[in-house]
C-alpha cells in the first residue's frame, strides 16, 4: 500500500529517461509535461508507489485520493 504522495523533480525524471529508454513511463511523463505547461499549466509529476500522476500540486484531499487509488491498482 502507498503511503504517501512524492513529487518527482523535473530532472529526476529526465534522468530515469536517460537510463530506461524512450518508451518508458518516465519518457511518456516528460512528454505530457512539456505539452501542458506550452499551454501554461503549472503541471508536476508525482509517484505514489509505483504509480504516476501528472497534475497541479495536490491538496491534502487530493493526496488521500490518489493514495486510495494507487491502492485500489492493486500495489501493496
């Protein structure tokens, strides 16, 4: 089960896009990423176990959902 939700710096995910190849998750977060803020949103990537999320930064009801549902995927 996540426990928690952690935010993933820009540079941390080029660097795991630099090591797992071009058609891993983290290539595919990078790409939503500079897609959405050319349109000016003020997008982040974040991990909650295994999972990720692109979005604005969450508020606590927020991180209680994207926990409830990193846990309802099926990771423990």
């Amino acid at each position: 089960m996540a426990d928690y939700v952690e935010l993933v710096p820009d540079e941390e995910l080029e660097r795991l896009t630099k090591e797992r190849g071009p058609s891993s998750v983290e290539a595919r977060m990078v790409e939503t990423l500079r897609k959405l803020r050319a349109k000016d949103r003020q997008i982040f990537a974040f991990r909650v176990g295994d999972s990720w999320f692109t979005g604005p930064t969450p508020g606590a009801k927020t991180d209680l959902w994207l926990l409830d549902l990193a846990d309802e995927s099926g990771e423990e």
